[in-house]
C-alpha cells in the first residue's frame, strides 16, 4: 500500500488553475461546434439558394429537346416528361424519366441526360413503329364475351397501343398502317411477330387478317377471301400455294368466288358463289 506522504501535492492555487484551464477548453470545444454548425447552414442555405437560382432551373417544357421521334410530336412528348416546374436540373434524374416516357408512350426505348449551362433535358427517343391496325370484333356474333385486343395499333413486336397515343385521329388515317388486324385474343398474341413477318414477305398483298375464329384465319388478299385454318408453321407454304394462283382472276372472274380454301396447301380449293355454280356445271 502506497504512503500518502508519498503522493505529489496539490496547492489550491494550482486546482483553480487547471479549473479555469478545463472551463477554457470546453467553451473552446463548444465555439469550435457552433461555428461548424453555423458554416454548415450557410453552406446548405448558399446551395438551396443556388440551385433554386434562375440558371440552374428548367422553367418550361420548351428546355426539353426532343429527338428522334417521328409520329409523336415534340410537345406530345415534352408534355410526358414528369417534371414540376420550374425544377432545378440538379435535382431531375434521367433514368427514372426515361422509364416513366417508355411507360406512358409507345416508345420502344428512351435516353434523357442534362445539360447543366443552359439548363436542359435532352432526351433522344426510339419509337414503337405501328405495323397494323386493330379493328373491333363485330357485337353480336358468336363468342361475345370472348375477350379481344381492344381497337388500336400493334408493333411488329406485338405490342398494342391506343390510337391516341399518336395523337391520330380519323381525318388523320393517310398516316396509319394499311394492314387491318381483327379479333385477336391476348393469348395469341405472342404469335404476331412471326405470322406479321410471314405476311410482310408474302408477294401476294393482304389487307386484313380476321382472327376472331382462333380455328380459321381468314385473309383478304388482291386474290379474294383466304381461309388458313388454325395458325401453323405452314403459313409460309400456304402463302406460297396463294402465289402460284395469280392467274385465278384470268380463270375465274373475282366476283365468282365466295373463298380460297388452303387449309391444306397441298389441295387448295375454291367456294363458288351461288350464281357461278350453275355455270360452273
């Protein structure tokens, strides 16, 4: 055990010295604190007030430049773009507008980035090409509660979009696809691309496709009415069989046959009109 007379002492003077030394340190520590915390504010209030400054906000959708676009417009575009205005540019993330343009526009893909002196949006589009018109199944008929695209557009990729996406309206149809599509279930969907590829080569030109009896596609053609039977693998080889009978019209008047039948293409047949059947014998 240690003797106390061993211990060092320590004259009052000296206590109220490292006192007063202690106290000068805290309010040393605690200056040091509330002038960081002051720099801090003025720091955060200078960027607020920088950023909200004219020059680093975009005011008006006329600072988002649009490219790469060709049925949609530019302001039908612009106006797609999820911004509050005015916004800063430092704040707007371009990847999140690029997936908001593709949800709510028939675009296939979109790329935005900024431009931070002159504020503004750049985005560079590429869009769904419409290759086909979806027509409306006729009301009344058999299976009409069977459920069907509704009347629209649909890609080479399959993808349905409502007229209106393209701002087209009825005095507007020059500007539409020529081929017709009707009665088409969602579920067959997933078929379109490769039956539109089939009928895009066809040397035969085709204006319709009626789907609404999944058990026969029935075509209209320069030739007439085709029935296809269930959708196959052989639409190439029934689209070829419908080649070689350019010079029906030169056999048969077109007016004197009701259909080409090809659901086999092997044995193509034709249904005659009531009124060429007599002549027919």
């Amino acid at each position: 055990m240690a003797d106390m007379s061993d211990l060092p002492f320590v004259s009052r003077d000296q206590l109220q010295a490292r006192r007063k030394t202690l106290r000068r340190r805290r309010r040393l520590s605690l200056g040091q604190l509330l002038w960081r915390w002051v720099a801090m504010a003025g720091i955060t209030g200078a960027a607020f007030w920088g950023i909200t400054r004219p020059i680093w906000m975009i005011q008006h959708p006329r600072q988002i430049q649009v490219s790469g676009n060709e049925r949609l417009s530019d302001e039908a575009l612009q106006a797609l773009v999820p911004l509050t205005y005015p916004q800063s540019i430092l704040t707007v993330e371009p990847e999140d507008i690029a997936q908001q343009l593709q949800q709510r526009a028939p675009i296939l893909e979109a790329k935005v980035s900024r431009q931070v002196l002159p504020p503004r949006l750049q985005v560079q589009v590429r869009e769904r090409v419409p290759v086909a018109v979806v027509l409306p199944v006729a009301e009344g008929g058999e299976g009409e509660d069977t459920p069907y695209l509704e009347a629209g557009l649909i890609d080479a990729q399959g993808a349905w979009m409502p007229k209106s996406s393209f701002g087209l309206l009825t005095a507007n149809d020059a500007h539409l696809p020529t081929l017709r599509l009707r009665g088409l279930q969602p579920q067959y969907q997933r078929y379109w691309p490769q039956i539109y590829a089939t009928l895009r080569s066809s040397p035969v030109a085709i204006q319709e496709l009626d789907w609404h009896d999944p058990s026969n596609l029935v075509l209209q053609t320069d030739l007439g009415v085709v029935y296809l039977g269930a959708y196959s693998p052989d639409l190439n080889r029934q689209l070829a069989t419908l080649d070689q009978m350019r010079r029906l019209p030169d056999q048969v008047g077109s007016s004197e046959v009701a259909h080409i039948d090809l659901t086999n293409p092997a044995r193509p047949s034709l249904s005659l009109t009531e009124r060429s059947e007599p002549a027919a014998d």
